[in-house]
C-alpha cells in the first residue's frame, strides 16, 4: 500500500536536531570521532539529591499508575513556590500552572488550544523550530519576526505587517533567546505586553534559559510585568536549570484561561509525567539551588575559552550574557551556514548548527552549544584550528 500523508505532515521538513543526529550517526558509523557542539543537552549531570528522589519515588507503587493530568499538586505547589521566591510572581496552583512532558511538549500544543485554520502565528526568527511547526501542524499560518544583531536580537514589533497582524491569535517570544544568547529587560517585556493589549494577541514566552545566565546576572520573567498574567503565559522547563532533558518535565504558568485550554488539549492527547519524575522535580525545585550557581561557573568557564579560542581565529564571537548558544557570523566569506556546518562536520568530525536550521533569518550565522565536557570543548577547539574553510 502507498501510504498518503497529510499535507500537514507533509509539509514540515524533518526536525532540525533529528537531522543533526541522523549525520552524526553516519559519521561514527565510518568510523569518525564526532563531537557535537550541536544541540543543547548538557553533559553534566543531575545533582544527586533529585536523582535520588526519583530513586524513592520509583520503588513507591502508588507512583505506578496514571499521574494527575493537571500535575501533581505538589508539583504545582513547587513551582508557584519557586516562581514566588526567584521572580516574585505570585501564582495560583490550582488554576495557573500545568506540569508539561518537557516545554517542548507545551509549545507544540498551544497552537491547537489558540489557533483555527489560518490564523497567524507570530515567532522571532532565527527561533526554536517548534514554534512554526506546532503552528503548522494546527492549521495556522507561521509568520517570522525577525531579530538580528543590530537590533541586540529583539524584535520590532511596529514592523510587523498589518494583514499579519489583523489575522494573529499568537506571539511566541524567547529571553534567553535560542539560538542567539540575547536577553531582554522590562522595557523590552513592556512593549510585549502593550503590543498584545492593543492587538488581542495571546503571547508566550519561552523562558526555558532563565537560569543559564553568568557573571550574576539574573533574567527576568515576563510574568514580572504588570499586566502580563492578562495577556500571555510562560513556558519553563527543568531540563536546562537542572540538566534533567532526558527527564522531560516541565511547565506552562501564567494566564488561568490560556493555561486551562492547553491542559485541555493534553487531558485528550497525553497523560501526564510519571509521577515519581515530578515528585523529584518537586526535589528540584524546593531543594538547594547551590547545585545551578555551581554549574553556572562550568559553564561561564566553557564560554570564555571558546569565545577566547575563536576569536583568536579571527571569528567574530561574543561571549553571550546567558543560554547555552554561541551565536557567530559563518567565519568564511560567501558559504552558506548549512556548507560551513557540512565541511566543520566532514573535516574537523565536529558538529555545529547551521542558523538556517532555526529559521530563513538565522542564514549567516553558526550556533555552537557549550553542552560537552572540557576536554571534548578543548579538542574540538585543537580540530577547529587547524580546520582551513
Ligand atoms: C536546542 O539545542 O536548541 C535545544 O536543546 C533543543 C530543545 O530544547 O529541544
């Protein structure tokens, strides 16, 4: 049988990292020693304290059978607490926070909960792919913001055309930003809220790196901002703060409303995280946050002797002030982003990502993730000096 796909399905190209997996597969397969500066699933691991309450809770059978689908309330509890004590946000357990298999999950599913066919979706752009697919897959229309250095990678929002924005029912927005490191401020989250105000559109923000930031610097929720429970919600993960990505837990916080439709959306498709990988979230959350400021100083660390390294090149790379993402002009004059990430990976046996891959204003540009060892950052870094492009 031909198997006949939809043209939705059709008509996303495959997912960026997927790809990036599938050559660094072919690459070892010949025998390769590939590392992947590419996607930004840290190396490190989860503090103890939180490996050992899933410990716990996996041996607990009342954790074996289908979790609430809101979120276990202590869950909830843990974020509205830990919103309260980092940001000073105030939020309601019951009806303003939802436990989420990863943000990502979240963000595929907000379109279907806010979008009819045709509806705009607005996104910056170079952004994480999941916002213009999630959009697709719900019949909405993906329209690109887009941010580049000139304007410290923060969009113009009076730029956006007004047959876009008559249609839009949704603007995603992400500080730190991936894949460019850039950050915003309460000016920058003010306009965002006035902007939704005047236009009648939802906004989400991805606050997935608010605790990947260096040298003290403390990123702010957009939550923090008067009026903007009113208008939009915030998407967080624990993947990132705790290096947990393989665990997939996150959450959506914010507008009850908002919130309440994208619960709705999962009470019909999924069922929720296993219970006993929430109750160590609940760890997480509540625990020392000792474990994040010291994984922050690896890290800061990492940055520096990349950026140092690479600017000896003669790269033009700046160090970001938070995110995992080293965000670079492609060093070689007139090649494509996807010919300069193809001829790192074939001659040097390293993986970068090409900015293209996060959308058509990322073209130009290399993003390279401080998610691997010292010692694997420092050979890549030997490989990339002797790499003539
Ligand atoms: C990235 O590398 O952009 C992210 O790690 C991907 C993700 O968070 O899903």
């Amino acid at each position: 049988m031909k198997v006949s796909l939809s043209s939705r399905i059709q008509s996303i190209p495959p997912y960026l990292f997927a790809e990036i997996d599938r050559a660094i597969e072919v690459k070892r397969k010949s025998g390769v020693d590939v590392i992947s500066l590419g996607i930004g699933d840290p190396d490190l691991p989860t503090p103890p304290h939180i490996v050992e309450a899933l410990r716990v809770a996996a041996g607990d059978k009342r954790n074996h059978q289908y979790p609430s689908y809101q979120g276990l309330r202590e869950f909830r509890e843990a974020v509205a607490g830990w919103y309260k004590k980092r940001f000073n946000v105030a939020l309601d357990s019951g009806s303003e926070v939802v436990s989420l298999i990863g943000s990502k999950e979240g963000i595929g599913h907000l379109p279907l909960a806010l979008v009819d066919p045709g509806d705009v979706v607005l996104y910056t752009d170079p952004g994480y792919p999941v916002y213009k697919i999630g959009t697709i897959l719900a019949g909405g229309k993906p329209v690109p913001i887009s941010i580049s250095r000139e304007n410290n990678f923060l969009p113009d929002l009076s730029a956006v055309p007004k047959d876009s924005l008559k249609k839009a029912k949704l603007l995603f927005v992400c500080y730190p930003n991936n894949p460019t490191g850039a950050t915003a401020e309460k000016e920058f989250y003010k306009e965002v809220v006035d902007f939704a105000v005047d236009n009648n559109i939802v906004v989400a923000h991805d606050a997935a790196y608010s605790e990947v930031a260096f040298g003290g610097y403390k990123p702010m929720s957009f939550l923090e901002v008067a009026g903007a429970k009113d208008v939009g919600i915030e998407f967080h993960s624990l993947s990132k703060t705790y290096n947990m990505t393989g665990w997939r837990i996150g959450m959506v916080v914010g507008n009850p409303d908002v919130v309440r439709a994208l619960g709705k959306v999962k009470e019909n498709v999924d069922s929720g995280v296993f219970q006993a990988v929430q109750i160590a979230g609940v760890a997480a959350l509540n625990g020392s946050q000792k474990c994040v400021s010291d994984n922050m100083k690896i890290l800061e660390k990492r940055r520096d002797n990349i950026v140092k390294t690479l600017s000896g090149l003669g790269w033009d790379v700046r160090p970001p002030k938070a995110s995992y993402y080293i965000w670079f002009p492609v060093p070689t004059k007139g090649i494509s982003s996807v010919d300069f990430a193809k001829t790192v990976l074939d001659k040097a046996g390293v993986v970068v990502t090409p900015g293209v891959g996060f959308g058509q204003y990322g073209e130009g540009y290399i993003r390279i993730s401080i998610t691997q060892s010292d010692e694997r950052i420092n050979e890549a870094l030997e490989r990339l000096k002797k790499l003539k492009v």
